[in-house]
C-alpha cells in the first residue's frame, strides 16, 4: 500500500505524521505537527533504525511490511529511548519476534525500565561496528544529548548519519521527505524553538558530539524529527554548533508582562530605544500571550535580553517569574541583560532582576527605570534611554565594560 521514499541505496523512510497532538510533550505547542522519523536498511541482513509514537504503531507496521514483504527484520537499533521514538518497540517484537534490539548499555536498561524487555539484546560500545552485507554501521555514543543514552549510527558505506534526535525540528513532512523535494525556510525556526527547548541545557554535550563527528564524511543527515538533510547538512550543523556555543545574532529581546498596560508602554519605549541605537533585529514578546517556547526560541537566537515587570503581589509577574525558572534550568549563556519595571505601592520586580542577572552571570546594563502607577514623561525618555544603551553594549566586545557591571 505505502511507496517510501529511499533515502540513500537500500535506506527508506518509514516514519510517520503527527497533526493530532496538540502539544510536544504535553508541554510544548505544535502549530505544524511533528514527524517521528525512523528508518529501513535493506541488505543481506535488514536493521530498523529507531521506530514511533505507538498512537501511529499499525500504521507505521503497514508501512514496513510495504518494504519488506515476507522478509523479516533482523536488527532494531535506538539511537534515542524517549517513548516518541521508543514507544512501538514492543509491538514490533509481536510482528518481528525474533528481532534484537542494539543498543548501549544505558539504552538497554531503559528499555527493561519502560518495556520490561531484556532477551534478544545486543550491548554495544563507542565505536563498534555492525556489519549488515554492505551496509557497515559505527556507533558513536552521544551522551546527554539529550539524554544519558543517546548515540548516533553512522552508515560507512552510504555516508549517512542517523543522528537520533539532533539536528531535527517541529513540523510535519507535507508529501516530501529529503530537504532537495522541498521549501525548508518553515524548519529553521522550528529547528531553533526545538534545540532551545528540549536540548538547550546541553550545550557541553553537543559541542562535544560535534566533535566526535567532525571525522566522518557524512553526506546526509536522518534525524528522528523533521526533514532529511542532504543538501543543507551544513546548515542543519551550523546551526546546532551555534546554539550549543550559545552564540546569539545581533538583535534584542523585549519581554515584558503587563497587567495594566503601563509596562507595556515601558516596553515599547525600550524598543524604540534599540532601534534608535541601530539595532535591526528587535522581538517584542508579552508573557500573558507569547507560548514560552517561542520567547525561548528567540533569546537562543539574539544575543540582547530586556526584560520588563511589573511587582505583583510583593513578587514578580507569576509568568515572568516561570519564565526566567525556564531560562535558567537551560543555563543560557553569553546575553547582554537589562531591566525595568513597575508597580502601585511597593516596587521589588527591578529588584528580583538584577539577582537573576547575577546569577546568570549576563553582562548587564548598569542603568534601568522603575515607574511608580502611570508611565510619566521622564521615564518614558529614559525607556528609550535604556534601549540605547543595550543597543551599545550589544555593539561592545566583551573584553570592555561600558554602561555595564
């Protein structure tokens, strides 16, 4: 019934399409789906690469068997153990009795914790080889990217990297599989809101993944997420090793929460402000309706963060306050910080934020506003004031310290 796509000689897609959750790990919006990727190597022996969420289980059997026809499977390697990529193994096994399972030693474990599966195994190590016919595949252990089992399978013989969850995205494959069959421009964005909210705290560990592949003469990418990189593998790359090194572009990022419309109007001036002192890329998020996945997408991208809060309740803005909890669980590094705020009666928001940047250890913009109740003609101007010099430090080399402590 199903025509997959081959990917490279003897090597077909055999994922699926998710335009039915609403959100990726119940946490994360998924406004263009998501694929979950996995993938066939038909030779004298014939391995599955990763397999998929078990809500698309019989389809994606269906779409094996159209491969297959009465051959059976004799290798199902996971690279990645998260149940998106996990989730059909036992089901597998029902079809496929006879399969074994590759994997390291951590992999298998989490395999008999989730699925209680523990015969019909193979353990291997960093480096090892599995030979398939033709097909040679080399393991190459990824730790913590993002998960303490992850690994990457490189085929030798067809130069492809199957890369687990790196190097993918958010959104679903519409007819196309291989980047040369269509308009990639939707992933990139997608690819960034991804690495910055599921890998974004492992930067260490991607840089030294990419490292370890910097050897091999990969001429595609198949990740378990997103399209199959043949002709932007460097871009895929590039931007992963950009994001690890948390080397944001020149821009800026105004977030602020408001209950009122006063900050807002503080925001505002700050953008102005930026723009005035010639900063282009400038992104405007407010807390109580941006999804934190895109605010976080776009601090990984730009390297300036200004950040604007009204006092509520003797504390910050709650959303505010959850989004600078996200931010440092993913330890960002490397931003150029500034501040302001607002409030009725007793004022602690400017407060709170100048202790965040501390503790973010962010070069931070030694000026900021507090307006008590309305924004007044002073303060307004020196909103502006305030964009101005953030746009200055953003054009400062980090070995000087203007306008900063």
């Amino acid at each position: 019934m199903y025509s997959n796509t081959e990917i490279a000689k003897e090597i077909y897609y055999v994922g699926v399409n998710d335009r039915i959750k609403h959100k990726f790990e119940n946490m994360l919006p998924l406004p263009h789906g998501v694929s979950y990727n996995s993938y066939l190597i038909t030779d004298d022996k014939i391995a599955l690469i990763d397999t998929v969420d078990v809500c698309y289980s019989e389809i994606f059997i269906d779409k094996i068997k159209s491969q297959l026809a009465d051959r059976t499977i004799d290798y199902l390697i996971i690279n990645h153990m998260e149940p998106d990529h996990s989730g059909s193994i036992s089901f597998i096994r029902k079809y496929y009795p006879n399969i074994t399972v590759v994997g390291n030693k951590k992999t298998l474990e989490m395999l008999e914790g989730y699925y209680g599966i523990d015969d019909n195994t193979l353990e291997i190590t960093d480096g090892e080889t599995l030979s398939l016919g033709r097909h040679q595949l080399q393991f190459h252990l990824t730790p913590m990217v993002h998960w303490p089992e992850t690994m990457m399978t490189f085929d030798v013989t067809e130069n492809v990297l199957f890369s687990g969850d790196a190097f993918g995205c958010f959104g679903t494959l519409d007819g196309g599989v291989i980047d040369t069959q269509m308009n990639t421009d939707k992933y990139w964005d997608e690819m960034i809101r991804y690495y910055a909210n599921i890998v974004g705290k492992y930067g260490s560990p991607v840089q030294k993944a990419l490292q370890k592949l910097t050897p091999l003469d990969i001429k595609i990418i198949c990740s378990t997420h997103g399209p199959v990189w043949k002709e932007q593998v460097s871009k895929a790359v590039d931007i992963y090793d950009r994001m690890s090194r948390y080397e944001g572009k020149e821009g800026a990022v105004v977030v602020y929460g408001s209950m009122y419309g006063n900050t807002e109007q503080m925001a505002e001036a700050v953008a102005q402000g930026l723009v005035t002192g010639g900063v282009r890329n400038v992104v405007m998020h407010n807390v109580s309706k941006s999804d934190a996945s895109d605010i976080l997408r776009d601090i990984f991208k730009y390297k300036g963060l200004v950040i604007g809060c009204p006092t509520y309740c003797n504390e910050l803005h709650p959303e505010i306050d959850s989004l600078l909890k996200k931010i440092e669980i993913r330890a960002i590094k490397k931003r150029e910080f500034a501040y302001f705020g607002s409030f009725s009666w007793a004022g602690v928001a400017n407060k709170k934020l100048a202790e965040f940047g501390e503790k973010m250890k962010w070069r931070t913009v030694n000026f900021t506003v507090e307006e008590k109740m309305g924004l007044k003609e002073n303060n307004y101007q020196s909103c502006i004031q305030l964009g101005k010099k953030v746009a200055e430090l953003l054009k400062t080399p980090e070995t000087s310290e203007p306008a900063c402590h």
